[in-house]
C-alpha cells in the first residue's frame, strides 16, 4: 500500500497476511446403552456422527466429527432347578430359596452383561410306612436285609429327582404255639391237619393267626 506522508512524501506499510487453516479433528468414542455423553451440544444416547464447532488458539474454527458407537447391554435367561437340601450361588451368595436373582458381568466390549437366574427350590418328600413280618423272614431296609424290630430309613429318587425319604417302623411277630388235648373214644374220629384221626398221637395244624403269622 502506498499512501501520502505530511511532508507530501509516499509512506509505504507493508502487510504480512496469514490465513490460519480450519481444524478438522476427527474422534471415535463408544459408550455403552444406558450411558451418555455430551457431543453436538446435547448428551447423545445414539450411534452416529456429531459435530462440534470449537475456536483453535488462532480464533479460528476447529471442527470435532465424532463417530459415537453405542455398544448394547447383554440380557440373558436362565432357568435352574435344585433341590432343597442343595444351595445354588446366584445373586452373589448361595440361594435356598426359590425366586428370580441377578447377576450384572462385564463383556469384552466392557458394558454390562446381566444374567437373571429364575430359581426353583423343589422340597425333599419324606413319608412313613409301618410294616410287619412274622420271625424267621426278612426285608430290605436301611439298605440290607432286616429280622429285627426296628426303626429304619431310606432315601430315594423322587420323580422330581430330588430325595425322597422314607422311614419305615418294623414290627417283627413270633408265631403262636397252641397245644391242644382232645380225647376220643375207641371208633370215633376227629378231623386234625385235614385228615380224619382215630388213632392215639400227636398231630399238628398250621394256621394264621390275625398277625398273618403261623
């Protein structure tokens, strides 16, 4: 430029422009469903490209694209069942009782991945059973053969395949010994053991008695 002094003389000013260049910065950020973050002047919650307008040291525009990638959450669904003298570790303890529990992990990608574990406690069935056997036989009880009066128990498979336990009272009964005297006379009989007798001697019956024992 070339202007005109006091002393009518030229005075000549030399300008040095600089154009400072417009920043353009580009960012990737993830962040995990449910979170947020602040980009394009609001708290983003969805996968896309924002931009924000910044001024550099220069005072000029310095332009941020970032590229948000929101990672899911992972759900999963879990059904357990267990018997009740077993304990099942859910929930950060071991349940013995039925209900619905939840675990929050970590995935690879660092967001959460939760489990919910719907529990079932199936209660262990116990019966009693009275028997009774007569002297000089046996049962299988208490997990070997039994001739004894006695209190015993067994634990089974259910149909829910959890224990079911049965504890049986056993009554052992002798027979009863009856000696009878019958007197005839020379020519008469009498019905013994089936049989018509009419000779002197000692015969025997077998019979029931109301015990089911001879």
């Amino acid at each position: 430029d070339s202007l005109m002094a006091q002393s009518g003389c030229d005075s000549i000013i030399v300008t040095t422009l600089t154009v400072n260049s417009i920043y353009e910065i580009p960012v990737a950020e993830i962040i995990c469903e449910g979170d947020s973050i602040l980009l394009g002047g609001i708290y983003q919650t969805i996968s896309g490209i924002y931009t924000d307008l910044l001024v550099s040291q220069s005072g000029c525009d310095s332009i941020v694209t970032t590229t948000l990638t929101v990672n899911p959450n992972e759900v999963t669904n879990e059904s357990v069942t267990i018997c009740s003298d077993t304990e099942y570790f859910v929930g950060g303890a071991n349940q013995t009782t039925t209900g619905i529990y939840q675990d929050t992990l970590s995935t690879v990608s660092g967001c959460d991945s939760i489990v919910v574990t719907d529990l079932t406690v199936v209660p262990t069935t116990s019966s009693t059973v009275a028997m009774g056997m007569c002297t000089g036989d046996s049962i299988l009880l208490g997990g070997m053969y039994q001739t004894m009066s006695g209190i015993y128990q067994d634990t089974l498979v259910g149909s829910n395949n959890c224990d079911s336990i049965v504890t049986t009272t056993l009554t052992v009964e002798d027979g009863f010994v009856l000696n009878i005297e019958e007197s005839i006379c020379l020519g008469d009989s009498i019905m013994i053991g089936g049989v018509y007798e009419s000779a002197s001697g000692i015969y025997t019956d077998s019979l029931m008695a109301q015990s089911g024992c001879d």
